[in-house]
C-alpha cells in the first residue's frame, strides 16, 4: 500500500517536470498518453490495486483519481495558455497601420485615351485598330505621299528585315478600314506609332495617337469645324476655344493644324502655353480625293474629314509633365500620381 502510495509521488514529480519541458499541442499529447492513456502510468497503477484489500482498494483508488483529475486538469490549462497566449498576440496593437494593399493605377496615356474615345462614341463615332507593323503602301503610299517624301527616309522611320515598317502614324487606319467598309464611315482609331527620332524629353520613338475619320456624302469643312469645337469643349472645359491654322498634309486638302486655348491660364497667357494662350492639340483636314481613289472610293460622290491627335503632348500640358521619357519608364513614383 505505501509503495502505492510512494509511486504517486513519484508520477507527480515526474509529470511536472515533463509538463515543464514540452510546448502546448501536439507535444503535451504525448504527454497525455504517457500518463493517461489506456497504456499509462496510471492505468498501470490501478492494475497494481488487485492485490489490495477492499478498504485499502477504496482509500487508493480515491487517491488515483485525484491524481488523474489533476494531471489531466494541468494538461488543459498547459494547451488553454498556448491558445490565450496567441489571441492575445493577434489582438495587441489596434494603433498599428494596417497591411498595405496596393492598388495599381490606369495609365495616364490609357485614361487620357479612354476619355477621348468616350467622347467621340457619343458623338456617334465607331473604334478602329490597324497594324503596328505596317506596308509602305498603307502608311505611305495609300496616303498620298509622294515617292521622295522625306518621311519615307530611314532616318525617320523603323524599316523591318522583310521590308515592312513600323507605322509612323495611325493615318493608315483609314485607308484600310475604306478598303474594308463602304460608306458612310465614322471611326475613330487609337494607337501606338514609332518614329526614329533622336530621344529627348520632348521626343520619343514610341507615342500615342488618336485618329479620326468620317467619310459620306456632303461631309465639309463646317462639319469637321464643330465636331472638333465640341470635342475641345468635352475634353478641356466648357470655356475652351479652338483656332484653325492652315497647314499642309498629303493626305488632306485643305489642310489645318488645332490651337486649343490654354487650359491653365483661359487663353491669357503662361508658362504651360509660352505666353501665346494657345496649345497646339492635332492635324486636320478633307480627305484628299486621292486618298479616296486609292481605296476604292468614288472622290465625285464622297466627301470626308480626318483628323490625328498626339495623346502624349495632350497629357503633358494637362498635368504639367516636362518629360515624355517618364511615360515609358515604369517608374511607380510617376506613375502612382494618377488614377
Ligand atoms: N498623321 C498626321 C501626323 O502624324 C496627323 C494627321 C494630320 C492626321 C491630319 C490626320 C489629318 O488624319 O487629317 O502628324
């Protein structure tokens, strides 16, 4: 009986030091099985009760079980600890900032276009793709460029191995879509264009530009005058002008280049405009009859105006953009200021 009684000491001291080294979970389950289990120390010790008298059986019994109870009790309140231990953890500083969880930006080039392209939808305009790559016959050739044009030159533009080229301008969206449709016509064409410039922070080798064209019967200059009128009012403000300045395309005759007035000083004067009050914002003018012949299209019964816009230069007077070179650097600080 007093061995007995020796061996659940013996079990407590043993248990406690044991509790001590383990960590909470799977560890201290071992340790429920070692002491509690159908194979533990204590089953073993109720085994030992057989030789017992009943009185003697009843006092150690007692005895087990208080000891059972306790083991199992210290077991839980060892796993509740590990688990008050990380609540408490997760809980403990509602000052902290939270995780970041950063949101990319638009482009300012895809908003600016997207906003243009929105613009010319509700004026009844349909959107058109080309080519990047292009033949000479499309970006050159369908347009009316004379076979010596100074465009043509290497020097300004990308020639491929196989005799293509890199599109200079989105003007050949609209001989290849009159080569594919019949009139009448009114698309506008957004894209990207090259050009073997010299890089600098006014010029890159890659730009953005918007191209428009409507082709029907009886399309004039008066049309071209207030589709335009309305477009300068939708996107820079209600009190912007435009001003026509005669100019000269292959492709478009009469010829006319855009003043917008200035955004930032209403048409006075200021450092965004160089003092004149007026932005320059795209190309214009009649489709040339020739572009008309080229295509297919009778010059004697369809009339059309066309106009070409550079996003870039738009987005640099609007947000004060010195730089064209940061457009195409990804670099998130720059990138990150618009939305
Ligand atoms: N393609 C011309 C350029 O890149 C811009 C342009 C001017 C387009 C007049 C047109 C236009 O459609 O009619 O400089």
């Amino acid at each position: 009986m007093n061995s007995l009684y020796k061996e659940i000491e013996s079990i407590r001291g043993r248990f406690a030091a044991d509790l001590e080294s383990v960590s909470p979970g799977q560890e201290s389950e071992i340790l429920r099985h070692r002491y509690l289990g159908r194979k533990g120390a204590l089953n073993a010790l109720f085994k030992k009760m057989a030789a017992l008298s009943v009185d003697e059986k009843k006092e150690a019994g007692a005895a087990i079980n208080e000891l059972k109870n306790e083991l199992s009790l210290q077991l839980e309140e060892k796993n509740a600890s590990s688990i008050r231990q990380v609540k408490n953890r997760e809980k403990s500083d509602f000052t902290l900032p939270g995780y970041p969880f950063p949101m990319g930006t638009l482009h300012p080039i895809t908003t600016a276009v997207s906003e243009i392209l929105g613009i010319f939808s509700r004026l009844g305009f349909d959107v058109a793709t080309g080519y990047e790559v292009e033949t000479d016959w499309y970006n050159f050739g369908s347009l009316n460029f004379p076979e010596n044009h100074p465009a043509r030159d290497m020097q300004d533009t990308f020639y491929t191995e196989s005799g293509h080229l890199l599109r200079t301008h989105t003007s050949p969206v609209q001989t290849r879509y009159m080569t594919s449709h019949q009139p009448p016509v009114r698309i506008v064409a957004p894209g990207r264009v090259f050009r073997n410039e010299a890089v600098s922070a006014r010029s890159y080798c890659v730009f953005h530009q918007i191209e428009g064209l409507y082709v029907d019967k009886k399309v004039t200059f008066r049309d071209l005058k207030g589709t335009l009128d309305l477009f300068g009012r939708m996107y820079f403000g209600k009190s912007a002008k435009i001003r026509f300045r005669t100019s000269f395309f292959p492709f478009t005759e009469p010829s006319a280049e855009v003043d917008v007035s200035c955004f930032l000083c209403q048409g006075k004067g200021c450092r965004v405009c160089k003092q004149t009050g007026w932005l320059e914002i795209l190309g214009c003018g009649m489709v040339d009859p020739n572009v008309f012949t080229s295509v297919g299209y009778n010059p004697e019964s369809v009339t059309g105006y066309a106009f070409g816009m550079g996003i870039e230069r738009m987005v640099m007077q609007k947000f004060g953009i010195h730089d064209i070179r940061l457009f195409y650097e990804n670099d998130k600080a720059f990138l990150s200021q618009f939305y």
